[in-house]
C-alpha cells in the first residue's frame, strides 16, 4: 500500500479488515514497527473521531504522531499552478509539500470540499498535489469526495456483527439535515460496499440527491424508502446534498428520519451512523439508544482500521529503504 | 479514587497531599504505572496552568496524554435528553461520551459556566452525562462551579509553607475585577478547606457576593475585609461574580484590593492567587513582587496534585481489570 | 548556550554548523541527551516549518515537546511594568513567566511586531522578560527583530551547496510583496552572515528600505538590483517593510521581482527563500521549479539547526545541575 486515498489504494478489503481485526485482538502486537517514524496529522477542516483514533492507532504502532491543525482560512494554500499570489492564499502546495515530505515518513490529511464547485471539488486537487509533490504516502483523513477510513471501521463492524451463514442485506439510506454536508461517507461507503462484494448493497435516496455514479456502479438504487428498507439487516443511515445541483439541498416530500416504525419492515437490522448524528432530525432517540445502534462500535473501531492502515502504509517504506 | 470531580471524590485530604508532595520529591517514582494508558484532556474554554501542569503529570507516569482543545463554538455538545437537534448543537454528549471512553483510559475536561443561569451551570450537566455515559473515569480541569485540582495545590502550597505547631487562620477574600468571573475557584477552596479541617477558615466578601451556602458551611463569613484579614497568616485573593443575582456584579462600596497597608492586619500572612491575576486591581503589585507571595508556588504545584489525582485514578483501573 | 536569540548567543558560528550537519548525518546520535527534559513551544502566532521542525528536533534528543498554541488575542499578556491591569490583557508576563519556567526545562516562544511602533518592537520587551523571570534557557522560534533557527538553517543550506575554494558572494534582495511584513528574517540573516564572515555579503533594497544598521554593519550595501546580482553564487529573495518609516510599505519604482532573467546576471547563482513565498510576486515560478532553488532544503534544514541549538541549551542545563 503506497498511499490510502480511496478503496483502489487496498490491495483486498478482507486482509486489510483481518489486519484492523488482529490489532484489535492484540494492539500493542506491533508497537515497534513505527520506532522512529513520524506521522504528521495535518487538519485543514476539524476532527473529532478521526484525528483521535488516529493518533491512538499512531501511537499502538510506536510511531510519533504530530497534530497540525489548521484552519482553511489560517493557512491559505494556492492550489492552481502558474498564478500570481497576490491575493489571500499564502502558500503554494508545491512549496509546502516537499517541506511536510520532509518532516514526516507519512503525511495524513483533512480537507472539506466547498460544496460550490463539483469539478474542483471532485479533482481533489489537494491531495494530488500532495501525492505528486510530498515524496511520501499520503493517508486520507477525510478528502472532499471520499472517507476512507470511516469506511473501512463501518464494513468491519458490520462484519463483526454479522453471525449468519448468508449475505446481508445492507442499505445506505439518505435521513434529513439542517444544512448541506459533504457527499464523502456515501460515495466511500458504496465505493467500498461494491469492491467487497459480500453483502447486498441498496441505496435509496429521494429523487435529485443521486450520488456520483462512479462510486454506485453495482449498488441497486431505490427512490422508495420502505421498499428498500424491507428485510435490511443493516441500515446506514446519512445525510448528503445534492451532487446533480451541486451543493444544494432540494426540498423533500416525506418523512427520512429513521425511526423505530421503519425499522419494523428490516430484518431486526442494525442501524449505523458516521457520527455526528442530529438526533430525531437524521435518527430517533430510541433508535440510537435501543441495542440495534452500532453507532460506537464504528467510532471505536476507527482506532483498528486506521492501525491496519497505518502499518501497512510502514512495512511499504520499509520495503523502499 | 472513581472520579475526581470535587473534594468529595477524595477519600482523605491529607493522604492525598502526602501522595503529592511524595510526587514533588520523587516525580519520577511511579514512571511506569501510566504505561499503556492514555489520558484525553478536553478543553471546551482555554486554559494555561492547567493543560501544561496535568500533561506534565501524565508524563511523568508514563501515560500518553492527547489534548483536544475545542471551543465551546468549535463543538456545540448538545446535553439535553430529548431534544430536536435541528438548530446549533451538533452532537449528543451521548453519542461522544461512549466513544470518547474507547479512545481513552481517563478523560480529563474543564468547561466554564454560561454564568446566565444558575440552575443550569450548577447542575454539572455535562460532567453528570460524561460520567454516566463514557465509562471510564473522568477527571475535572474545572468545571463551572468547582476546581478540585486547584484547591488541592493551593492546600499542598498552605500545608508546605506552615511550620508553626498552632491551626494558621486562613482568609478567603473576594475581591475587585473588571468582568464577572465564575464561582469555581472560591466555591471548590471552600469545600476543600472545610473538609480539610487543619485550618481556621475565614471568607470575606461585599454582601450581594455570598457563595452558595452548601460549599461555605463551616466556613466564618465576615463582610468587613479588615476585621476577617486580622491576623490572618494565608490571605487567599480572588474574585467571582455574584451568586445571588446570578453572573451579575452589583456594585461594591470601599476599596476592596489587597494592599501592603491591608496585609500589615495580618500575621505576616502568605498571599495566594489561583493566576491569572489582574495586577492592580486584584493585588497590589507590591504584593504580587513581595516574598509573601505565594503564586508562583501554587501554579508549581499544580503538577504534584495532579499528578496525585492521575496515579490514584490509574490504581482505580487497574483494580477493576 | 544559555539562551539562544541572537547570533550572540552562538560561540561560534561554524562549530554549530558542525554540530547541525552531524545530526543530519546521524539523527539519533544524541537520543539520550534529552531523556526526562521538557522543551515547552509557546506561539503568540502561528507557525508551520518552525513548530513541526522544533517538535521533531526535540523528539529526535529524546524530549518531551510539549506545544502551546496562543494566539495574541487569546492570551493578552501584559508587558509594561506598574501598569493597573484593568484592560484587555489578562496576565502579567511576570506572574505567567516562572509558572512556564516551572513546569518546562527550556522554553521556546514565538511572536511577531506589531509593526506600529518601532521602539516597541525592537526592545523585545517579550522576550527580555521571560529571559529576566523563567529562570530557564529561552529560545527564540522568531522575535519582533529576529529569526535565529532560520539564519542558521540558512547558512547550513549555503555552506552544504558551496564547493568551490573561494569566498562565496551571497546577495540578500529585498522583493516585492501584498502586505507588511517584519524585517526579523533579513535582520537576521544579515546578522549571522557577517558574524559567519566566510562569504562576501551584499544587500540590497529600493530605497527607504534600509534595515537597522546594527545588523547589517559590515554588509555591502546596494540599491541598484542588477548591479547587486552580478555574479553572485547565492541569492536570498526576502520582502521586509520600511524600518525607517516604520511598517510602511513606500512606493517602489522598478520591478524586483527575482525572474530567470536577473538571474542570467549571476554566477548561476543558487536561490534561498525562506518560506512562505509568494509565487510570481516575489520569485517567478520558473526559478522556484528550477534546479537554482534551495528552498526546500533550507526548510528541511530548520531541524538540524534546532537540533544543536537544542542539544547545546540542554548541556547547559546539565552542566548547571
């Protein structure tokens, strides 16, 4: 594994899961594969979850993690080559990559999109630039169009809370927001469901919120909400706006809150949620308070799935020197 | 030691200041109990001495600290049950408290009162969720109405700097600022000077600035400044806005600043302050500039108490596991 | 080294490249020098290369970095002595600087001029107060005035890329920019090159752009650009503001901007900036892409200069105690 940006970076999502379930088992199994390595740990946008599970896998490996935070507007970064900087943006990336390169063995970042421009956006600029520029792997900790990470902890705890002898049956279900999120956790998590293949994947959405169909190929796509729904073992449940209109957030007729009633038409399924969850916007109360929640057995497995992926991110350097 | 929240939390005072001033000695004697451990230290308000002092503590028994500085903007925690969350909260302490409990082996956090709302600031709601939901135990950086490592580095600076063989007489004495600070530190010195019990124990204050009667009880409440610090041998200087007319600060007759001229009442009395202080207007300079001055030790030994708190905290896991 | 502020703080200058250069060769030759030391980094403003190369410095001499992000306006720190403290600052430096020097074996501090009033800045009251009252060797990660861990991470860069047997000429050239920067990097520069005195050194600027003459004494110093480039073998492209008139930014006739062209004057000479630079504003992007350019090596070579001025303020410390 070079770098990790997207489920194209893992060479088989059930090795990489059995490594995020091994470290599980046993955290401290490798903790001295990371002596004398650094992790830079650079946000550009905010982190809970991500930036403290990594910093915890980091540290189970022995490896150094150093935190950079810093705002979008703190450290404007010109990403377009051959312009004049003579407006607000303070520092080119290709000057600033190879310094991190410099620092750091391996370069893990966040960044949000804008929401206002699909193309830029969806070119993730930032992290080809990175990826050209700094000299070594680059770990996605969350990019405008993908999460891979979050995606890689959701299909383990589905699998670890998985005991039939069948494929489930898992839907992806768009719930309502109060402002426009990202498209990144449901483009990864289909993206990642579909490279898989152990698992009937659905997603339904009401009409005008389709994600980019790059990332849907071989999932089914139903508009309506209880029809998909029916005999679900899993629900993922999660806000996004509009990738069609860019951004927007176009009026929904009918209820997409997941609550208890609708959950009576799966196959007593399990509900999953990225976190932060709106409760009784996105999900009920007593759906995420009821045993069918898993949503802080995904958080707390970011912690294995980022040390699988942070070792294996080691043992590819190792190999080079 | 479960958690540490306020002096009730603390089986027997001067045990813990023995284990303290055992750590000021020896601050390495116990380097290896923390190890493995991790401690998260959230901030929802800034702070100095008491980030730098407890990161310094974990360290020197060998716990990883991780510092998760979020303003009370940067993450609004919703912390009542029930709600709709469709406005500015974006997150349950429900949904974070468990998942913070399987990042971390402690979580230590300090947040501050709105100071709008007495019933609501004195209910502790987030520490009360936190304990009950996270799972592991929690550790107070100052809450809105108590600061218990404060009070118990001001008690080990009283106890170090006392050689007579007589109780000292000790004076808690509001006084001026230039906008309406919380109760903590006065509320948590009292509760822990009380149940200590080695010390005469004095406050003074303007009426309209009496502090809620629970944390005061035992205390000697003089409203003359003058006749309180007669003969006093520790003044403790400090202001708070008032409890009564909630966050407000009615107006106050006199000069209420300590003073050489004030400080010549005294036995020669010690002069404290939980820093930051606004010199000049708190205390004199003179004072603040004087051999009297007690401050800087109290900040020092921020450390040993917490690091104190931290190993019989740590002995607490390690008995449950 | 008792504190390091100045090139006057260095013995001498090539012993300290010797030492920055055998930690580039070994970097983990001295991991022990450090062990149980802690170097507390205080940043009244931000920082990128100079805290991430600090934090890996002191990482690689075994210490605890511990780093403390404080923005000027989060913490308003009062310098003037006697002053009645009923503003907007919060603490005195007096009160704040032991309580640093008590919890921190070597502090190092970040903070930038107000570039309102010249005096102010250049009396580095900051700095000289935490030098009087820490009682701990202080570092400076850039003053008002000066950049000491960049000057000698300069001059590393130029004595590494040097392999002729002659004196080296090295241009300091004044650029153009959108906004007022300090003059502490060519301050500095100008500083450490005459007191290195292996090169022969020329600035030059427009007018009304001339630097203190304190530190440039013993420079060559021109206003025509392209006279000052002729044959130089390196040239530092740098903007600052007017010292004279203090923080102003005068009308420049003429185009300054460093491009291919001006460089044909040279002796192929190699490029320096010491980052973030504004790309076709102060340098054109062709020599930034060319093989000329040393930037990135003089950024990756902040952490051996930190490292021996490290290692040679914790032999200080051990030779104290």
């Amino acid at each position: 594994m070079k770098h990790f940006l997207s489920v194209e970076d893992a060479d088989n999502v059930d090795t990489l899961l059995d490594q995020a379930a091994a470290y599980k088992l046993a955290p401290l199994k490798d903790a001295a594969l990371g002596k004398g390595k650094r992790l830079g740990l650079l946000f550009l946008n905010p982190s809970l979850r991500t930036r403290l599970s990594t910093q915890v896998a980091a540290s189970q490996l022995g490896m150094q993690a150093i935190v950079f935070d810093v705002g979008k507007e703190g450290w404007a970064l010109e990403l377009e080559d051959g312009v004049v900087m003579n407006g607000s943006s303070v520092e080119h990336i290709r000057d600033a990559a190879p310094v991190l390169g410099s620092y750091f063995d391996i370069l893990a970042v966040r960044s949000f999109p804008s929401l206002q421009d699909a193309h830029q956006d969806y070119s993730e600029v930032l992290f080809q630039q990175l990826k050209a520029h700094s000299g070594v792997p680059l770990l996605s900790l969350e990019s405008a169009t993908l999460h891979p990470l979050q995606s890689l902890s959701d299909i383990l705890t589905i699998r670890e809370a998985w005991k039939e002898n069948r494929r489930p049956k898992v839907v992806l279900t768009w719930a309502p927001h109060v402002k426009p999120l990202p498209q990144c956790v449901a483009n990864s998590f289909a993206q990642w469901m579909i490279e898989w293949d152990a698992a009937d994947f659905t997603i339904t959405h009401p009409e005008g919120y389709a994600l980019k169909d790059s990332f849907t190929q071989g999932a089914q796509i139903i508009y309506d909400q209880e029809q998909a729904l029916h005999k679900a073992d899993f629900v993922y449940v999660k806000n996004w706006s509009s990738y069609e209109a860019y951004g927007s957030t176009p009026e929904v007729p009918g209820d997409w809150m997941l609550t208890e009633t609708k959950l009576r038409q799966t196959n007593q399924a399990k509900v999953m949620h990225c976190l932060p969850v709106r409760r009784n916007v996105e999900l009920s109360d007593s759906v995420l308070n009821s045993a069918s929640s898993l949503v802080t057995a995904q958080a707390a497995n970011r912690v294995w799935a980022a040390q699988a992926v942070l070792a294996n991110l080691l043992k590819s350097i190792a190999h080079k020197s």
